[in-house]
C-alpha cells in the first residue's frame, strides 16, 4: 500500500461527485479483494459503474449512484474487526446510503448503531462441496439432465474466455441473446447482478456447453476469496438454450461441481434468492417491506420470476441465509423502486 492518509471530508450523500483525497490503485483494491473477499458479491463489486470509499490499511466500500442516492453494493471489503470502523466513516460522508444485500451481522449493526432499518433482502444460499454428491433419489431430476445432455450429443468443457471480439464472442453473444428472449428480464442485469462483460476477470471460470460444436448454453463462475486464496465459486452469469427441455444450465452446473468438489473447493454460493424472505421478522425490520417482499414473490412473476429462480437454485440444496436491505424510512418505495431500475429489472 502506498503512504498516503485518508483524509474525510463530510458532504451529503448525494453528493458523490467529491472523492475522498484518498484512493486505492487498481493493484491495491485487488489485493483487498483476495484477502477479504468473502460474500458472493465481492468480485461484483468491480462491475463497471462503481465507485469506491477507499481507507488505508482498512479496506473499502463499492457503491454506485443513482436517482439521487447512493445504493451500497453488499458489506464491506475489509477485516471482519474493522467493518464497524469502515462503516463509521462512510456513514459520516453518506449518512443516507442505502446498504444493498449484506449480511446478518451488518444489517444489526447499521440498525442499532446508525438508525436503520434492516428488512429481509431474500435469501443466500452456499452448498458445500464435501457433502455434495448426485446419489439419492432427490437427485433422480438433475440426473436426467445429465443423461439428457448425453443424449442430445451436447457436451460440456472448462475453457477460456472467448474474448470480445472474433466469430466465438459472436456466437456467444447469440447464444445470449437467444436465451434472454426467453426471459421475463430480457436485458442484461447489473449491480446486484454483475454484467457478463468485464474488464477485471482475473480466476473466473467459463464452462460450455457445446452442440455441433456451437456454443448453448455457459456458466461463468466469480471467485470468493480468503487469505489471499480461492476457497469457492459464485455462478454470477449464465445462458443456456431454450430447446433443452429439463434446463441445461443444470447439466453445465453439476459438471463444473463435480470438478470443484475434486479440487477441494469448500462451497459454491448460489447468491441472492430475490424476495424469498423467511417468516420471523427481526426486531428491525420494516413490517412494511417486508410484506412487499412477500407480494413480490407470490404475485409479480410478471416482473421478475423470483419462483422460478428459487426452484431452479433450491434444487441443490445448501445453507440458507438471510440477507438485509438497509434504509431511513420506514416505507422506502422509491428506493426500492430505484434499485430494481438500476439493475435492469424494470
């Protein structure tokens, strides 16, 4: 790191436009990221669009502006012990952020000690690998798509990064286009969602599927680091092709595991489960949120298949947890709103 000091200068929270004097080089955030880049979102938080709260010898915060405020993207990229810190010092420069998708622990921290409330965000869900195994008859589905690939002469491989431009972006980004036609969403999402295309890639891992020798269907996979090294994946994009009746994205999923799982990979984390919250309200919650979440869930598949979602990833079982929203009011609608708009959703 280089010997620069922080300096805090307090400003609103719409005010983004004021950098703090101090920034991490490229390098420098990086190397926070491997040593404490520990939730789903972490590599996400290099997604194009973000800005960084950046304290030295601490670590940083990833947000992104938008309609007028400030949305967090996830906790913290620091030393757990110095979280409370890091989250002191942004709230005294945004002191109305909007923290997006964080966990338990930081979603009673921010209520108890910055005056917010914390509803339920959905839910995360991590499958440890040294468990996970494709016998027993709750796995007599997925083995289908398995034997259907086979079937249907598809065939599924770890490569490369096709790269942006040649015939083989070409064809993926068919197969892309292809897929999100099928799609209540048919764009692609961002911020809680990272893009498919990014600058930074350093250990993703493409897996293909391939008919013909044709790309149908991929899974990109992000890594989630500790101590500086690879403990596990998050499958943070993925297309599959429309004509696979059972779901190739299953086919492609469980040969990528099946290699981790060789490999000694601890988890794969499924990430965020959109507005399937859990029915014990904490203490502070929004009432009103939460039963938002719940609306959505059962009645807008219209808007986002958050149903289809949770059956597809709940198939492998796994951990669940719960993830918050951190916001002022007690009604935040426009937020909410404002969220879903700069994802992409709606």
């Amino acid at each position: 790191m280089n010997g620069k000091h922080f300096a805090l200068s307090r400003v609103s929270s719409r005010s983004v436009a004021v950098d703090t004097a101090f920034s991490f080089s490229i390098a420098e955030r990086i190397a926070y990221l491997k040593k404490f880049g520990t939730n789903c979102n972490a590599f996400a938080s290099f997604q194009p669009g973000m800005k960084y709260f950046d304290v030295h010898d601490v670590g940083y915060v990833s947000y992104r502006y938008a309609f007028g405020m400030v949305y967090v993207l996830s906790d913290p990229i620091c030393k757990k012990e110095n979280t409370e810190r890091l989250v002191a010092l942004f709230a005294e420069r945004f002191p109305n952020a909007l923290w997006v998708q964080i966990s338990p622990e930081l979603a009673k921290h921010i209520a108890e000690k910055h005056g917010y409330y914390c509803s339920q965000l959905g839910t995360e869900n991590k499958v440890p690998l040294s468990t996970w195994t494709m016998a027993g008859k709750e796995r007599q589905s997925l083995r289908k798509t398995v034997n259907q690939a086979k079937t249907q002469g598809i065939t599924i491989a770890e490569e490369g990064y096709i790269g942006t431009v040649g015939p083989a972006h070409d064809e993926l980004m068919e197969a892309s286009a292809a897929w999100l036609k099928t799609r209540v969403v048919k764009k692609e999402l961002k911020f809680l969602v990272r893009p498919m295309e990014m600058d930074y890639r350093e250990n993703c891992r493409y897996f293909y599927a391939r008919k013909d020798g044709h790309v149908v269907g991929y899974v990109c996979f992000d890594p989630i680091y500790r101590d500086g090294k690879v403990i596990a994946y998050a499958p943070n994009v993925s297309r599959s092709w429309a004509g696979f009746k059972r779901g190739l994205w299953y086919s492609v999923m469980i040969h990528a595991m099946n290699i981790m799982k060789e490999e000694g990979v601890e988890y794969i984390d499924f990430g965020l489960f959109p507005a399937r919250v859990e029915a014990g309200i904490d203490s502070f919650e929004s009432p009103l949120v939460h039963s938002l979440m719940n609306f959505i869930y059962n009645k807008c598949g219209w808007l986002y298949s958050c149903k289809g979602l949770d059956f597809a990833k709940s198939r492998f079982d796994g951990k669940f947890t719960r993830t918050y929203y951190g916001h002022k009011s007690r009604w935040p609608l426009f937020s909410i709103f404002a969220i879903l708009r700069s994802s992409g959703v709606i």
